[in-house]
C-alpha cells in the first residue's frame, strides 16, 4: 500500500490527466462521479498533511475570494491587434503584398479561427504558470492569475516535454455558448442585467474579484501564439502542435496552407462551418507560417505584416411582422414585442424582438404586416433596426400602443417623464403577482432552494401562492399536488423556505418587490431604518435625507407602506418569522485604536480571514482602503503580499506592518486558532 504522501502526489497526477482528458482533449476517461471520488480523497488527504499543500495541487482550481483590485503588469512584447479584411479579395491583396514583401519566395500560410473572446497572455517559467495578463491598453494589463487558474482547460503544469524554461502563449478567454446561455438566464431570473454577448461574458467574468464566481462559469481558452527567446521550432504551426502536446487547447481547426487556392477555400468552408462551434467565432486568421519569414515582414505601428483578420459579415435578415404583443412585467410595465415570421440568423432562429416603449416603435414607424430589419451583428438579442417600405401593403395601420392591460384590462397610466406605460391593478394582474413571486424567491432576494422560476409560475397557476406570503402557508400535501413534485422535491421547498427565515432584513426588503428598490437602495434603507416599524413610519422627506435615496425612491417607498394589502402581506411575513430588523451592533471590540488611521490589506493571513481584518479596522475607528497611496498610515501585509503593492509601499514610505504586529497592536497579542 502507497504511503499517504506518494499517494497525494498520484492523485494530482491523476485528476490532472483527467481534466487534460476532459477540458482540452473532450474526451473523458472516467465517469464526473469517479472524478469527484479522486478529488474528494485527494482534499481529505491534503487535510490531513498541511505540509503537502501546494498551490499547483488540482484541488485549488476552485478558487479563493482574496482579490481586491487588480495588479497592472507591463507585457513583456506588447499585445498588438491584426489588420481586419472584410473581403476574399482584400485577403487576396494582403497574400499579394506578403509575396512581394519576402521577394517573390514561397511562403506557407497557417489559417486558424478568430475566436471572439478576450485576449491573454500567460507566462510559464519551468513547465509553471505563473502569472496570467488581460490585454489591457496593450502595454501593460491587468494580472488575473488567480481567476485563471480557475479555468479547467488551462494546464497549471505542463506535460510532455521539450517546453523552454520561460515563454509567453497568447490565447482567447471564451464563454461557450451553452454556459453564456445558462448564465443570461439566471441571470435574468436574479435581476441581474444580461450580457449582451459571449465575448463580454467572457471579459466580465474575467474581472470578477471573486475567483470562485470565476470557477462558476464554465470558462473555456485557446491559444494562437507562442512567443520567447527559444521556441521549439521555427515556424508557427510546429509551435502550436508542441503547446497541443503540452496540454494547450489549440483548436483542430488551425490548418496549413500552401496556396491562395486553399486561402480562398479555408474561408469559404469555415464561413459556414463556424455555426456549428461551440463558442463565438467572428472571423478567421491567416499568419506566414515560417519565423524568419515573419521577421522578414515585420510590423507596422498597431498589427503584424504577417498576419491578417477576415470577418464575417454582420447578419442581417428582413422578416415579415405578425403581429405585435404587449408583456406586462412584475412591475407592471408594458413591452411592446415584435412577433416575426421565424427567420435563421447567426446560427439561431429568431421569432421575437423586444421594441422597448411607444416611443421606439414611433421612430421605426412600424405598420402592421410590415418587413422588418433584425440584426444581431455582434449582440445576442436580436434588434430591430429598420422598416422595408417597400414591403408596405398599401393600406396597412400604424402600430397602436394598447390602452389597456392585455393581461386584466385595467387602464394604462404613463407616469410623467418615463418611456414606459404601466398597468394600475398591482393586486389583481396575474402576469405581476407571478413576477413578484418569482422575484422574492431569487437568489439575490430570499434564496428559496427548491422554487425556481418554473415551480413559481406553477404556485400561482394552480392557486396555491397569490401572494408573496402564502409561500409560507404552504404544506407538504400542497406541493406533493404539483406536478413533477415527489417527497424529495416538497421537502427541498420547506427546507429552503425555513432557511429563508434567516435572511438579512435588507434583502427582505428587495424580496419585496418595492418600485426602485433594487439592492444596494434597499441595503441603505435598512441601515437607516434598521426595523420594520421605524421604515413604515418614515415619510418621504425622512427617507430622501438618507445619502443617495431621491425624492422618486423615497416616495415609491411611502406608497408601498400606505397601501394596506402590502402593510399586510409585510405583518404576515413577520409572522412567519423572517427577519425584519437589522441585529444589534454590539460593541464588543470597539476602540478608537486606529481613529484616523487609513489601512490597506494586501496577502494572504493564518489567524484572521481578510473581511474579519476589514471589521476589526472599523470597529477600532480606522478606514479601510483598497489601494496604496500617500494617504495610506500602513498596509497590514500577510503572505504572498504582491510584488508591485510592495514596491508602491517602499517608495511612498508607507510601513508594512506583519499579521503578528496588528494582532498585538490591536490587543490580540497570542491568537488562538
Ligand atoms: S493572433 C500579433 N490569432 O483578435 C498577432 N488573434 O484583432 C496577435 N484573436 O487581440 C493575435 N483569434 O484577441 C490571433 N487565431 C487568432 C485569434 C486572435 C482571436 C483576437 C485576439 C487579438 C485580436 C486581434
């Protein structure tokens, strides 16, 4: 039997192959619940013997919440963008000008995808990553190694053999499709605004301070170029195949080229075939293959001579309207969409488009029966962007903005200075009640484990839940009668609607679905009312004086507590037990120790997390700041402190000052673990 210590050394070797085998090569050789069994060995074991512990270990891809901003770092040769061409014959022309450029002499060409993404470069010294840059102005960008390292497809330790010492590969962050798809609609069912596309997906996931967000998102990488003082070989396409060996994702698409012919042909069958990929493509990338050749072309003062973009065409489709339907939203505002005869865009078909407010659907001048533009060009969400008045049919109607609610029929208000109309009858307009629903039960609102947007919209249909506060009247025979319900699912509900009961009073007030209280207003409002009673009680005047609360807000608030269907369903909820004050501060640990004083922390701690030290800091009367300047008394530094944040220290004079040395200044001199 192995020793645990050579056997923790086989398990990384393991899980590394097998995440090589299931991130790059897409071919697993295990099940995912094997998969978890290593991994769950392999964490216990780490336990067990700290002193193995190492960051390279597979265990530490799922990342850590310890960034605070991000570190710029110079890029040793600067990230340069390629010429764009939108045509065959401007790629014609280019292979033209780079045949003249090396004096009529062969050349091979190596024809790859442009992946649309955003860019990195990764820097390995002796087979290691260790350090990972956004692109950023091009000279210099922002160091995101912790949130790649989160990324499966990416080796922290390469294979093989043959990589030089130190080099540099540059590659394309991705969010394919399917995940960037998962996301959007979480997203939506959390409030959170969309993404409009992959690409920024991709570079917002990227900039996310939370690693372990990161890790969450099902990121994806290919690389396109290698670059530093001893490559493996002297043209592009060997160097790419060796990073393949390496354990690099370099797509199957990048091919050799001989000839203008096959140039021409590489475009006519990947401007099809690109449909078919799992990630966002818009254009491919032509590069001389050989070194010397490369060196011989140069560059100009922004891209390669020896490179060149062709792009795809922006798409666009002219479809017919059917018709145009009015959508009534939780707070009762109205959508007008555009419903269309189905038409294949950018890979996907699309039937509908949201036409925003009256007024856009003036601008476009939209009658009925109408041929509409839909464009997607690099967004998801298909737009409108034009009328054919050809198409007209002589006599056909402008489009008229309903005067009624399509779902109750109440009336429509147009609230003075606002693009949008809105229905009345907030208590009895199913469409709103439902969203209210589905609101409260999000995961920024309640978190109800168990109710998604599905099992909302079937509470409300079947009667169950016509209210927010019904949820908390329901009982297990209740939900055994939904459909697709069993013992299992019933209980996950009452499990998560009790565990709800421990959520923060400020989110209770978000989950409440008051106009114009997003989170952070209902965050601010519970720290100036800090209980339900002194917040029914505010008048509009009491609440605008609160910072960053306006007169619009703070009348929207008044008039939800006037109205005795909300003071209810809030009477109801706080029988139900959910929090509806903030706690108490105590003061325990209060000082005035640090009263003036401005802190940075920087680094890694053993006795204390980083937001426990952000506490401490406050409650000793001392301002905790995110980054070094002459204003900064000290940094509080713990391990792996950040070489340029050290620098930035030193030549401004601020002190460091060690875990150990605040722990005593602070009056915790031995800390217990
Ligand atoms: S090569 C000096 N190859 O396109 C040449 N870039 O417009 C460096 N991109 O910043 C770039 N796919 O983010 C190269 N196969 C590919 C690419 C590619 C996507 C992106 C990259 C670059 C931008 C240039």
């Amino acid at each position: 039997m192995d020793s645990p210590r050579q056997r923790i050394l086989d398990l990384r070797e393991q899980l590394n192959r097998h995440n090589h085998n299931y991130y790059v090569l897409n071919a697993p050789e295990i099940s995912d619940r094997e998969f978890d069994m290593l991994m769950k060995e392999l964490e216990a074991l780490e336990k067990e013997y700290p002193d193995m512990d190492d960051p390279y270990s597979p265990t530490h891809r799922v990342g850590s919440d310890l960034a605070e901003g991000f570190e710029q770092a110079a890029h040793i040769h600067p990230m340069l963008s390629l010429a764009n061409t939108y045509s065959i014959d401007e790629v014609d022309e280019w292979f033209g000008r780079v045949r003249s450029g090396l004096g009529g002499e062969q050349f091979d060409v190596v024809g790859e995808m442009k992946y649309d993404g955003t860019s990195i470069s990764l820097i390995y010294e002796h087979g290691r990553l260790v350090r990972a840059v956004t692109r950023g102005d091009g000279e210099k960008g922002d160091v995101v190694t912790d949130n790649i390292r989160t990324i499966r497809s990416i080796p922290l330790q390469l294979q093989g053999s043959g990589w030089p010492d130190m080099f540099e590969i540059r590659g394309e962050i991705l969010m394919p499709w399917k995940e960037f798809e998962r996301l959007n609609k979480e997203r939506e069912f959390n409030e959170e605004p969309l993404f409009a596309n992959p690409r920024n997906a991709a570079s917002g996931t990227l900039k996310t301070l939370d690693s372990r967000e990161v890790a969450r998102r099902g990121l994806d990488a290919y690389f396109y170029y290698l670059l530093g003082p001893e490559l493996p070989a002297n043209n592009h396409y060997d160097n790419m195949m060796a990073a393949r060996s390496w354990g690099f994702k370099v797509s199957e698409i990048m091919t050799l080229l001989h000839s203008l012919e096959e140039v021409d042909s590489f475009i006519n069958r990947w401007a099809e075939e690109r449909r078919e990929l799992p990630v966002a493509t818009d254009g491919l990338v032509f590069k001389v293959n050989s070194l010397r050749q490369q060196l011989n072309l140069g560059f100009t003062a922004k891209s390669p001579r020896w490179a060149i973009a062709y792009k795809f065409p922006a798409e666009r489709a002219c479809t017919k309207l059917r018709y145009v339907s009015f959508e009534v939203g939780r707070m009762g505002i109205i959508t007008p969409v555009a419903n269309l005869k189905p038409v294949l865009l950018s890979g996907t078909v699309v039937k509908r488009a949201s036409l925003h407010n009256e007024d856009i659907v003036r601008q476009l001048d939209i009658h009925e029966g109408d041929m509409l533009y839909v464009e997607k060009g690099g967004e998801i969400i298909p737009k409108i962007t034009g009328v054919d008045e050809n198409g007209r049919q002589p006599g056909a109607k402008p489009i008229e903005f309903v005067s009624h609610c399509p779902a109750c029929g109440s009336r429509l208000i147009r609230v003075e200075g606002e693009a949008s109309w809105q229905c009345p009858n907030k208590f009895g307009c199913p469409p709103q009640i439902a969203g209210r629903v589905e609101h409260f039960v999000g995961r920024k609102m309640m978190n109800i484990d168990g109710i998604g947007e599905e099992t909302a919209q079937q509470l409300f249909a079947t009667g169950l839940v016509k209210n927010i506060a019904d949820l908390y009247d329901l009982t297990r025979d209740q939900l055994l009668t939904l459909d697709g319900f069993g013992p299992r699912s019933a209980e996950r509900v009452l499990d998560g609607l009790e565990a709800s009961k421990q959520m923060p009073f400020d989110r209770v007030i978000y989950a409440l679905s008051i106009p114009f209280v997003g989170d952070t207003v209902a965050k601010k409002v519970a720290k100036a009312f800090p209980d339900i009673d002194r917040l029914m009680a505010a008048s509009a005047a009491e609440l605008a004086a609160v910072k960053d609360i306006g007169p619009r807000i703070a009348e929207s608030i008044v008039e939800y507590f006037a109205n005795p269907l909300n003071r209810s369903i809030v009477e109801r909820l706080r029988q139900a037990g959910l929090q509806m004050s903030l706690p108490e501060e105590s003061d325990e640990g209060r000082s005035d120790r640090l009263a003036g004083k401005t802190i940075v922390i920087s680094g890694v701690f053993q006795h204390h997390s980083r937001d426990e030290y952000k506490e401490m800091i406050e409650r000793a009367g001392g301002k905790n700041a995110s980054s070094i300047s002459k204003k900064t008394d000290f940094v509080l530094a713990g391990d792996n402190m950040g070489p340029s944040k050290r620098e930035k220290a030193n030549s401004l004079g601020v002190p460091l000052m060690s875990e150990d040395e605040f722990l005593a200044l602070m009056g915790e001199a031995e800390p217990t673990e």
